[in-house]
C-alpha cells in the first residue's frame, strides 16, 4: 500500500494548473511576438515624446 495516495481532486487541480499555465505561457509568448515586432519595425514608430511629430506638421510653402 503507498504511503502517498493521491486523492481525485488533487489530480483535477493538476490539470488545472498545467492548462492555465500553457495559456500564460502562450500569452507572455504573444506578448514577447508583438514586442519583437514593433522593435524590428522601429523606424515606422513614432512615440509620444512631447515632441512635435514631424509627420503631422503642415508643410511649408517654398518660395
């Protein structure tokens, strides 16, 4: 007779737990994806920095 019997619930708690933890990990890992995205894209970005963006300035007539 084994010392450590594992109750029914304990196993469906396991359960539990590695699924709610395979969709944390497939959220970081989504969230790791679009960070590796925008920074290899980082030339097409314009944060705000309280700085004018030169892409909405109006433009100024030449003479």
């Amino acid at each position: 007779m084994a010392l450590n019997t594992e109750h029914e619930l304990h196993k469906r708690r396991r359960s539990r737990n590695v699924g709610l933890g395979l969709v944390l990990v497939a959220f970081v890992a989504l969230v790791f994806g679009l960070t590796v995205v925008k920074v290899q894209q980082g030339d097409l970005m314009e944060a705000y920095d309280h700085q004018p963006r030169v892409s909405v300035l109006p433009q100024e007539a030449e003479e």
